[in-house]
C-alpha cells in the first residue's frame, strides 16, 4: 500500500463501500443505504485499529524478522481486543443514540468475556478488512520492487552504454588523429581540410549524440564526414563507392543509437585500407524498407589476417558494436563473412524494436 494519504482514504472508501453494498442487497434486509453505511462507519475505529496494527506493527516488527510465535500470540491478541473494542463503540456509543425503547447494557466486563459474540459477531469484518488491506500493501510493494527492479536495470544498461560509448571516443580519435599526423609529417596540404573536418565530428561525437537514440540524418552526415577524411587521407590510393538511399523528406524522424554505423565504417577502413592491401576497396551501402535499416559494408583485406569467429579483425570497435546492439535493440541481425581476400558486414536494424 503507498504511503500517500489519498491512496489510504481511497482504499477506506473502496472497503466501506463494499461492505455497505453488500449488506444492502443481502436477502433479508430491510435497513436503509445511510444506515448501513452509519453503522459500517461506527466500526471504523476499530478496523482502524486492527488494520494498521496488523499491517503496520506486527508484520514488520514480527513476521518480517522470522518471530512467528511472538507474531501469532500478538495477532490473536490484537484482534481480541479489536473486536472487544468494536463492541464497545457499538454498546456505549452506537445503541444510546439510535436504539430506541430500553435496553439492557453490558459491562465491560461482559464484553470481554463473551467470546462467542466477539469471535462470530465482530471478528470476521476486521479479518476481511486487515486482509484486503495485506493483499492491496503486497502488491504494492511488489509492483515498487519491480519498478524498482527495472530502474535499476536502466540504469545499469545506462552507465553500461556510456561507458562503452566512452570507449569509442578515445577509439576513433585515436584513428583519426594518426591520419592527420601522417600528413603533417607529410607536409600535405589536405592537412588543414582533414582539421575542419575533425573539429566538425568532435563537436558532434562531444556534444550533439548524448541522447541514446538521434536522427538518422545525423549519423549518416558523421559517416560521410568520416569518409572524407579518410579519401583526403588516401586520394586515388583506394577506391570507395559509398550509397545511402535515404529520403530525408520520406524518413525524417527515423532514429539510431549513435555512433553504431560508425564502428563498421572505422573497421572496414582500418583493414581495408591497410598499406598490406593491394588496389584497396571498400564499399558501403545504406538503405531502408519500412522500418528496417540495412547497412552493408565490404573491404578488401590481406589474405593471411588473424580473423576472429565472427570474420572480423580482432578489435574494441567490433566488439563494442554487439554489446550495444544487445543492449539497444530487441530485433536485429549482424553477420560478417570472411571470403579471404575481404570482409562482408550486414547489418539490419528494426529501428521500432528499441529498448526505450
């Protein structure tokens, strides 16, 4: 049950409610709506009583620390002098105010003494009333323990995803800044493009893919702004035909998790493009069907590279792209084919199976 005072009032009105109804419509009865609700009303104090004692004292203070016997003598205890005390509102202040002609009271003493009247006549409402009680308190707590459960979770797959985008970062700017300083040491004059290039990634990378899913658009302008500094890099040294069959007008809106395609593109061109390679190629194809994303991405390798069981060249970009994926998305394929003298990547996304 929550702690909220609205949530216990409306759990106290849902309860009487009941009760009155139930007692309305029960074969026999000739009482009024108000006055069944009068007298359900008068035996608030001790449901009260029973209720919260019950829920609030003796399942934690007992029940909760595997005390079973103390719990048991304390539940008969307190539900005895609930019922005592239920009947004690109902002869003391109940009956003088709306029981007309005279009638006989009892003392207090025949009260507690009368354990039939108690246990048959007063006994079962506070049971019924400290139950539904239990059982709303339970799966309360039992819908907070899996809230919390899968906040947790979350957060763990948050700081999971950051700590491998982090990963990245480091990862990429260390490819790309060994690019930049062979043509510094080459004195090209391509180095001050590759710069503004670089500086226009980072801001991106740094500043602009910290939501766990971006547009579309974004990622495939990061791709082809990687692409241009690696064909500034290599010039006419490696041939690239490089498609993305994406309609902004038709797809906008469509989202990824950052920085995934990237980790493909950074592979193919580390072993594609490698000065071991013969007449280096790479080709790279982006489209769409529906909400499935297709990326495809073939490189030329050397024929005796080390290959791991999935046809790629052993590395953090790779292996950090199929934890993400496993994290991020519910349906999706990644395979890779070795054919000896290249690499086959295909990659097919259903970007509406996220896990938001």
């Amino acid at each position: 049950m929550g702690e909220g005072i609205s949530s216990h009032v409306l759990f106290w009105l849902i309860l009487l409610s009941s009760f009155t109804l139930i007692q309305f419509f029960k074969d026999g009865n000739d009482q009024s709506l108000l006055l069944l609700l009068l007298q359900n009303l008068k035996r608030l104090p001790a449901m009260l009583l029973a209720v919260y004692g019950f829920n609030y004292y003796l399942v934690p203070s007992f029940y909760r620390t595997k005390k079973y016997i103390l719990f048991a003598l304390s539940s008969i205890a307190l539900f005895y002098f609930a019922s005592a005390f239920d009947r004690l509102v109902n002869v003391y202040l109940y009956e003088p105010l709306f029981r007309k002609g005279l009638f006989t009271q009892e003392s207090v003493l025949e009260i507690f003494s009368d354990v039939d009247s108690l246990f048959f006549g007063y006994l079962p409402a506070l049971l019924m009333a400290t139950f539904a009680m239990t059982f709303t308190k339970m799966a309360y707590e039992r819908n907070e323990m899996e809230r919390e459960k899968l906040q947790l979770q979350s957060d763990k797959n948050k700081a999971e995803l950051d700590a491998l985008k982090s990963q990245i970062h480091p990862h990429f700017l260390f490819n790309t800044l060994n690019n930049l300083y062979a043509l510094t040491v080459q004195k090209s004059d391509k180095a001050p493009k590759m710069v503004g290039s670089l500086s226009e990634m980072l801001d991106y990378i740094l500043y602009k893919c910290n939501e766990k899913y971006v547009p579309l658009e974004n990622e495939i302008e990061l791709i082809q702004n990687y692409i241009e500094l690696e064909r500034i890099r290599f010039g006419d040294d490696i041939v690239l035909d490089c498609r993305f069959d994406f309609d902004r007008s038709k797809h906008q809106g469509l989202r990824i998790a950052p920085l995934l395609l990237l980790s493909v593109v950074e592979n193919a061109f580390k072993h594609g493009a490698s000065n071991q390679v013969k007449q280096p190629k790479i080709e790279i194809h982006l489209y769409l069907k529906a909400e499935f994303l297709y990326f495809e991405v073939k490189n030329t390798k050397e024929l005796n590279s080390v290959s791991d069981n999935t046809g790629f060249t052993k590395g953090i970009g790779v292996a950090n792209l199929k934890q993400q994926l496993e994290r991020l998305y519910r349906d999706y394929s990644f395979k890779s084919r070795d054919m000896g003298d290249s690499y086959e990547v295909k990659l097919c996304i259903n970007t509406a199976s996220s896990n938001d």
